[in-house]
C-alpha cells in the first residue's frame, strides 16, 4: 500500500524542480485518524493551479487535513505568495488556520498551524 502511495506522489511530481528527492523508500505511510503518521498522502483531488500532492509533516497531520489545506491554499491566490488560509480537518471535525509559506528555492509550500500541524505541498 506505502508503495502505491509513493507511485501516486510520484507521477504528480515528475518534472518538478526540487531541491532534495521527494520519494525514500519506506517514508510514506497511510492516515489512519488515530495514531496517524507522518508522510506523503494520495491525492484526494486532482491537481489544483500547479499543486499536485500534500504531506503531512508530523503525527498530529494527517493526510485528509493536508489535502484540505492544498485545497484551500492552491484555491486562494498566488502560488508564490504567502498567506493565511483555513482547512477543515475530517478527523478532529474543526476548521483550523494556517500560515503558508512558499520555499522560493523549490517548488513547495510549507504550511504550519491549527494544533502543531505541518503541512508540505508540492508543485508539479
């Protein structure tokens, strides 16, 4: 199943300018909701203005909240720019902000905020 999920993250990165290697064996992991574990997550939409996967940075993320976070950022302006934005998550049934930040060296966006959450998102 880790295995699926990395092929996934990988076909929505392919060609992406990045600074370090988005895919390590055995890095992914599946949301579970309770115990949840960091790692990349399968897309639960298809690409949204150049974004195109999410992870989730640590266990208090899981991954349905880091695709609602890419939603909301990639639905809410520039993809250079940073900003607030606000998330639902499905596991705690709360609407969280988050701080996003571009990383103007690769073409991601680190997200932080709600209840320790660490949200990665990735153009592709």
């Amino acid at each position: 199943m880790n295995i699926n999920r990395l092929a996934i993250v990988g076909l929505g990165v392919v060609g992406a300018a990045m600074a370090a290697p988005l895919l390590v064996a055995g890095t992914a992991s599946a949301d579970t909701g309770a115990g949840m574990q960091a790692g990349f997550c399968a897309p639960q939409y298809g690409p949204i203005n150049g974004f195109t996967a999410s992870s989730a940075g640590n266990d208090h993320t899981s991954c349905a909240f880091a695709e609602n976070v890419r939603l909301a950022f990639a639905s809410s302006g520039p993809a250079r720019q940073a900003r607030w934005v606000q998330a639902y998550s499905p596991v705690t049934k709360q609407t969280y902000d988050m701080w996003c930040q571009p990383d103007y060296m690769s073409a991601t966006v680190t997200c932080t905020g709600g209840k320790d959450a660490v949200v990665t998102l990735y153009q592709g």
